[in-house]
C-alpha cells in the first residue's frame, strides 16, 4: 500500500507543478515569447513581431491573410455584455439594442463626445442664427440631405421623418420613447428634403427630436402597417422589428436575438466607398473581466463596451497593452440620496411618507456633517479606477452646464464639530453619538454591485470615523430599479436613510433631470412612488429656481441657472454626488474611431471606424 | 405495458398542468420590470410603461393572463417574447443547436468516458488508478464548473492562447480550417462540463460495480471457472449498468436546460444563457416555454427510464 501511496503524490504533485507552471507564465506576455510555446505548431506567422494587427494570434493565420498595413476590410468584432434582442430602437429594452440599431439607422443629427451636433441626414444644424429654429422657439426646421438612400435602395425622403413621428406617437404601438415626441404638436413636410417640426410649447431644446440615438428615423415603406397595436403582433412587423432596413453604413446580414449581429456593408450608403469594414459583429455575454481579457490580453475582439471591472481586477489586464480604455464624458452620476422622510418601520404605512420628516437627517447640519465625512478618493481609486472620477456636483453635463464652485474635500473634524453643534455628542468610552438618548444610526442601502459594495463599505468607516453607525443593505438590481409598488425594497419607496445609486440626464436640455427634486415629484403612496423625487425633499426656493430655469430660452442663462440648481442641492445637501461614472468601453490599440458618449450612443460614429497600424 | 405507458402519459398531463400553473405564479408574483435597465431613465415615464405594459398584456390580474397562455399553447402558440417583439419558439430553436453541440456533446463524452472509468476502478479497486480516479473525481465534482470554467480561460486561452475565449455562434463550418476553429472553440466549455459530468457518473458506475461484483451470484460464476473478464463483461456489468442507465436517462433532460454558468462564461449563448437572460429581464414568456419544454422533457424522460428498466431488467413487471 504505502509505495502505491507515494506514488499517488508523486503524479499528484508533477500535475499540480504544471498548473501552477500554466499559471505563473502570466507576467511575461508579449507575443514573441509565447508564440514558440503555445503555437509553435500551428501558426508560425504570428511570431511576427512588425504584425500590426493580429486580432487572431493563431491559427487564423490560414483564412484571414494579415496584410501589412490595415486594407480596408475584414471583421469588425464588439463585445457587449447584455446581448442585443431587437434592432428597432422604438421597441428597445436597453441602450445595448439602441447601439445596435445605431449601426443600421441614423437620426438627422447626432452627438459628439464633446455634446456638440453633428448633421447625419440633415444637410446642416437649424439654429436660431441661420433661421432654422424659429424666433419664437415653437418650431424647428431641418433641410435633408439631397440623394439618401434606403439600403434597400428607395429614397429616403421627408415622409420617413414624419412617419417616425406617428409610429412612435401613436400609443398602441408602445413606443418606449414617446415621451421625446410629446412636445411635438405636428411634423410636416416643406418639399420632399425639409421637414418642420411644430412644439406644443416654446421649448429650450428644439433638438430633443429626430436627433440621437432616441430619434433615428425608420423606412415608412417596411413600417408602415406596424403603427398601433401590430407593432409587436403582427408577424411581418414582428420581423421588420428584428432585421429594418436603414440607412447607414453597415445593413443586417444575420441576427439571433440576444446573441450575435452581423452587420455587412450597405451598398447603398452614400460614402459606401470609405466604409472600411466588410463586416461588424456584435456578440453579446459573458461577463465584463473575459472581455476586457478578449480585448487586452488575447486580443480576440476589436472593442468591448462597458468594463465594469473592480479597478484592482481591470489595472493588470490594461497592462498586457494590447488596449486603449475609452472613457469619459459620462455615464451618469454615483450619488448618496438623503430620505427627507422617516423610513422607521414602527410608523407601517406611514414609512417614508413625506409628511413624516425625518428625525435625524432633516437637521441640515447632520447632513453637511455626512457630506463631509465621506472620502471620494479611495472610492474612486480603489474601486472605479478608469470607471469613475469623484465629483461634487450632481449635474456634470453637458460642460457648459456644469458648476465650478464647489469642493468636497473630507473634513473630519468639521464634520464632528457639526455633529456637535446640532446636539449629536460622544458619550464617554463610546462609538456612537447619541442626542436626548438616541443613538446615531442611519440605514443605508443600493443594489447588489461588487463595487457598490465596496463603496458602502468605505462610506461605512467614513461615518464611523465620525461618530455615526451605518448599517447596510442591499437588493438585488432587478427589484431596487424595479419600480414595483407591490415591493418594499425599490429605491422609490426608500425604506432607508440613505441610498445610492446613478442617475443621468436623458437629454441635453436637463429639465427632466432637475424635476426630479421638485414639490410636485415627491414619491409617495398617493402617486405610487411614481412621481421621481425619491429624497421627497420639498422646497419653496428650488422649485422657484426650477420654474425659472425651464421657462427661460437663452441658453447662456439657462447655464448659470443650470449651475444654480446643482449648487443649491448640492449646499442644502439633498444629494452627495460622489463619482462621476463613465462606461470605459477597451478598444484594440489599432483601431481608431470609438469615443466616449454622453447623450448619444457610443457606436454614433460606427461609418468611419477603421483600422490603423 | 401498453396499458401502462397510457395511465402513465394520463397521469403526466395534470402532472404538467400543476406545474405550469405553479411556475406562472412564481413568475407572476415575483418582482420585476421587462423595462429594468431603463428603471431610471426620465425620458421613459410611467405613462410610457403603462403603454408597454398594456402591449405585452401585463396589465391584466395574472390568473387571467394564466388562462390565456395555456390556452394558446393549446394552440400551439407559445407567446412573444418581451425582449425581442418575436416568437418565443423561434428564439428557442435558435439556441438549440449551440445548446444540443456543446452541452449535449459533453454529456455524451461523459458517459463514454464515466462507464469504462468506473468499471475499471471497481474491478480494481483501492489501485492506484482507483485512487487517482477518486481524487479526480472529487475535484470535478467539489469544484464549481465558475472555477474550473475561470481557470481553464486563464491558463488555456489567456497564457498559452489555444483557445479563443469568446465562442462565435454564427461560424459557418465549411471547410477544414472553419472545422478546426469550432473544435477548438468548442474545447474548453465542453472540456468544463465533461470534467464535472464524468465525475459524477463515474461515482456513481463504480459503487453500483462493486454492489454487484461482491454477490453471491459473482462468486458461483467465479466458482465455475468462468475467464475473469467473462464475470465482469458478462455478470457484472450488464446487471450494474441497470441503475447507470436509469441515471443517464433521467440525466437527458438537463441537457435540454442548457447548462447557465458555462454558457454564460463562455458566451455559448444556448438555452441556459437564454433562459438566465430572460430571468434577469423578467421576460416572462421566455422563462414560461423553456421551463415548461424541460418539465415536459423530465416527465417524458421520467417515463422512458421506468419502461427502460422493465426491458434491461426482466425481474420489474409493470401492472
């Protein structure tokens, strides 16, 4: 037996050396020094060292050949880790299907990553100066571009315009964006290549129509009996809604619904002959570490959307140096929400109801003394990395619009001399501070998120630094952001002190994003939770500011104003902003296009991606 | 027999009606928004999602929303699907294909590796091949297919390269070299569910072995000078493969259910990706087909094991 033993150990362990050997080869990854061992038999042509682009290491070598500088052509390949499910963006469920309906259709005008308008299928921007924007704000004229193509090959006209307006207006049809078309009164044509688009009301931002990723226009022909409730029904729509037919660069070839989409030239585009890939592919799944790995390390994948990736995990992976990380702009703002309401569970259906104010945090300076006792830094550090960069204010785009003035450096000491002053002291030889015999503590919760996690855990300590006991929770995503009135634990119905999550503007114009703090928005069983003020802070001056903001026109005013709210709920501490987050999507070093987005997808400018050397 | 196969489909078809009923509820009750990733977004207010709720029916009490989908699958209609607007059926053949090669090609190799492993480790039993076979097998089947699946990605396809990470559905295999590519794209998550596939039939072929090999019977044909190799192909074998049989049969269905953490590492996108997908999205139609194929599968497979014993073992009489 015992010979037979050491055996056993011996083959054990020769097996356990070479796993260990497998995994230690880690540091030393450049090409030239594995190919000999990993591939040594199948692909002798990697070993290349001048290859400018090799997105397949090995055995590829047999079908795509590698020329030496970047021929146009060849397989564009995207990772996104939610697949696309459908391409017609008035049917989306998320911004991934929106991105892959941007490399099919186009809007009259897009953004770029500077939050400027780019004409798509409009010949130039309507403003006020060239008489495209009427003086009077409630009308907006847009010239087409002359000679656009279908990739079907029909001309694109303005009757497609106004056909997208009554496709998504229309209720039956369940447009999930009819709320950028409720200020339209009507869409007429001018001539067959202008379209005027009459407001309902004067409005700030006549470009919150036809523009973007949320306005991109659809084929009148292939829609047209899909309006109302066939929209979804109707098998030839149901169809329609998986392969449209657009026109920019790149048509559907081949699409399974949640995920792969392969996209191939459009012949009919109008610059079809500086389109530089033959094909674009966008798989979807996984996880976001393999495919930061499939871009940076192996190369696989040209690009890879949103890599939520703990910075301790994602740092070494950008080592490897294959990859460029694409962030910026942003993604939205990470914020600590204040309950201005009492979430006790002793009040039962009274909970969070914004008649119950409540008792600890409506003291303004308990809530500067938090604002003050939070560290962005090793939020944004530790946890965020290229994902995220600490801010302090709660509207951070467009540029224009965004404050200076603030600070929000941790201040312990100031945060405890607050904390006295509004009555909460330390007791001898204790932890916590207590007034009137009531300890400190505050409930705090977010989603289930590895790097919400963390940062509840360092604003955690954060607090316990200064006297205040922090108890955490966390729920999953799908009911937190669920919005289900039926559930206790969504962020709507706040049944906690604190909580965080990210919230961005979903247009330029920022109106619907400062309602969110309004009077009139406060959520609360009456409206069940649907109104959008989930802190149910009320206040007379900000609705005034408010009011004033969205009744004014002029856009420089409109940005000091703009600068206005956000201080204001920034000083009242009604929000903590804590990181603005920004998707870094990874891209191949030799491939040159992507950028960063903010009100627009982030494949906006897909025409002119290309490879370089 | 006849007579029996007919009571028992009979007593499947209200079997599966509780079931659906049952999952419906759960789907019905639990939380959830098809419109979760744009929970927050402003520009999609509640009268929106009113509207969408009234398009995919939800706006009605869920009893009623029961009655209707069992009627329609009457009908043979098994709904849409929230997430694409299109059949939920066409999305379920779509994933088959990748689900039936890769999980289902793993099972088979399973089975193919799991019956002569595990004969030969009873037959030898406490050797040193029976002692490895039993520390492999405990591996494969203590650690979690997220790990194995994590670690072979790391060594295999990040350090040494030899095999993509991201597996492409849409490869067309028309020539030796497009062959190739599948097979290696192929290798990892197959090589994944084998390893814990095979040690868990493995176990389970060498127990039911050394039950058999240590009666009575074994002995009398030892006794009657019969070729060792005739006592174990001939005695032993064919009565311990009766309750393996049984297993890999009840196992079939589960290939059918895809398998959800090795799909999704590997980005296999099959049934199970499709279904976890559909359950994070609360596509409720989606979940409602594929857990309702894999009961009727379960029941089906439930059956087909029973009649499979009464043939492989002529003791069992059905009445």
């Amino acid at each position: 037996m015992s010979h037979k033993r050491l055996w056993t150990w011996l083959v054990l362990m020769v097996t356990a050396t070479t796993l260990l050997a497998a995994c230690g080869r880690k540091p030393a990854q450049t090409p030239p020094t594995t190919a000999p061992v990993a591939a040594g038999t199948t692909a002798p042509a990697t070993t290349a060292p001048a290859a400018t682009d090799v997105p397949k290491p090995t055995t590829a070598a047999t079908e795509i050949p590698t020329a030496a500088a970047p021929a146009a052509g060849g397989a564009l390949k995207i990772l996104y880790a939610q697949a696309i499910t459908v391409i017609n963006p008035y049917q989306s469920t998320g911004t991934k299907d929106l991105d892959g309906a941007t490399v099919i259709f186009e809007p009259l005008a897009r953004y770029n990553q500077n939050d400027e308008l780019v004409p798509y299928l409009a010949e130039e921007i309507p403003t006020l100066a060239n008489g495209g924007v009427a003086k009077d704000n409630k009308s907006i004229t847009w010239k087409l571009k002359k000679g656009v193509k279908w990739s079907d090959g029909t001309p694109f006209t303005a009757d497609d315009v106004i056909f997208t307006w009554q496709y998504c207006a229309d209720p039956g049809t369940a447009c999930v964006w009819t709320s950028v078309f409720a200020n339209v009164d009507k869409v007429e044509a001018v001539d067959p290549t202008t379209v005027k688009v009459t407001w309902k009301k004067a409005t700030a931002n006549p470009y919150s129509t036809f523009v973007s990723n949320t306005g991109m226009i659809i084929q009148k022909a292939q829609f047209a009996n899909c309006v109302g409730a066939n929209a979804v029904k109707d098998a030839a729509c149901q169809k329609a809604n998986l392969a449209p037919i657009g026109t920019n660069a790149y048509k559907l070839k081949e699409f399974k619904p949640g995920d792969t989409v392969i996209y191939e030239k459009n012949p009919n585009y109008r610059d079809a002959a500086n389109t530089f890939f033959d094909t674009v592919e966008i798989k979807g799944g996984g996880d976001s570490t393999s495919a930061a790995r499939a871009v940076c390390e192996t190369g696989e994948v040209d690009y890879a959307w949103n890599l939520q990736v703990p910075a301790a995990v994602l740092t070494p992976i950008l080592a490897a140096g294959k990859c460029d990380t694409v962030a910026g702009g942003s993604f939205g703002v990470e914020r600590i929400n204040i309950n201005f309401a009492n979430p006790d569970p002793a009040l039962g259906d009274k909970r969070s109801e914004p008649d119950q104010p409540n008792p600890i945090l409506s003291d303004l300076k308990v809530r500067q003394a938090i604002a003050k006792a939070i560290d962005r830094k090793p939020i944004a550090e530790q946890l965020y990395g290229p994902a995220g960069s600490p801010t302090c204010n709660i509207s951070v785009v467009p540029l224009a619009f965004t404050s200076t003035d603030l600070t929000c450096e941790r201040d312990v000491e100031g945060a405890k001399k607050l904390l006295d002053a509004a009555g909460w002291l330390l007791p001898d030889g204790k932890s916590v501070r207590e007034k009137n015999g009531k300890p400190l503590k505050l409930t705090f919760q977010t989603s289930i998120n590895t790097i919400r996690q963390g940062v509840q855990a360092i604003v955690k300590t954060n607090l316990a630094d200064v006297g205040i006991q922090v108890d955490l929770k966390a729920f999953d995503a799908g009911v937190f952001f669920g919005s289900d009135p039926g559930n206790p634990d969504t962020l709507q119905k706040f049944y906690s002190d604190l909580q965080m999550y990210t919230n961005t503007p979903s247009d330029i114009g920022l109106d619907s994003y400062f309602q969110d703090w309004t009077c009139a928005n406060v959520d609360s069983s009456k409206n069940q939770w649907k109104g959008g003020n989930d802190t149910r802070y009320c206040s007379k001056d900000y609705d005034a500011l408010f009011k004033q903001f969205t009744s004014e026109l002029d856009p420089t005013k409109r940005a000091e104003l703009a600068k206005k709210l956000n201080d204001f709920l920034v000083n009242d501490v009604v929000v903590i902003p804590l990181i603005n987050r920004m998707t870094p999507n990874g891209k191949l070093k030799t491939l040159d296009g992507p950028t960063y987005q903010t009100f627009d997808s982030v494949l906006w400018n897909i025409q002119s991606w290309k490879r370089t050397s | 027999m006849t007579q029996y196969i007919l009571r028992r489909v009979l007593i499947a078809i209200p079997t599966l009606l509780v079931i659906s009923f049952v999952i419906f509820a759960v789907l019905a009750l639990a939380p959830g928004d098809p419109l979760a990733q744009f929970a927050l977004n402003p520009a999609i207010p509640e009268s929106t999602r009113q509207l969408i709720r009234i398009q995919f029916g939800l706006d009605q009490p869920w009893p009623l929303r029961y009655a209707k989908w069992i009627t329609s699958l009457f009908r043979g209609d098994w709904g849409f699907s929230f997430s694409t607007k299109s059949p939920v059926i066409d999305l379920v053949w779509q994933r088959l294909p990748q689900t039936l090669q890769v999980v289902g090609l793993a099972y088979l190799i399973a089975v193919c590796l799991a019956i002569p492993i595990g004969i030969l480790s009873a037959v030898k039993q406490y050797s040193l091949f029976d002692t490895m076979v039993t520390f492999f097998s405990f591996i494969g089947f203590s650690v979690p297919s997220f790990f194995t699946g994590l670690l072979c990605i790391l060594i295999f396809a990040v350090n040494l390269k030899w095999f993509p990470i991201v597996y492409s559905t849409t490869l067309e295999i028309n020539s030796l070299a497009t062959f190739g590519q599948q097979v290696r794209q192929m290798f990892l998550p197959v090589f994944v569910l084998v390893v814990q596939q095979t040690a868990a039939l493995t176990r389970f072929m060498r127990s039911s072995m050394l039950d058999n090999l240590s009666l009575d019977y074994v002995r009398t044909a030892r006794a009657k000078g019969l070729v060792e190799r005739v006592v174990v192909t001939r005695h032993v074998l064919t009565n311990s493969l009766i309750p393996v049989i049984t297993l890999i049969a009840l196992g079939i269905p589960t290939i059918f259910a895809g398998a959800i953490i090795t799909e999704n590492l590997f980005r296999v996108n099959g049934l199970g990706a499709l279904l976890i997908t559909s359950i994070n999205n609360s596509d409720t139609p989606v979940v409602m087909a594929l857990t309702f194929i894999f009961s009727i599968l379960t029941v089906m497979f439930n059956l087909i094991a029973d009649i499979m014993y009464g043939v492989l073992d002529p003791r069992v009489r059905y009445g």
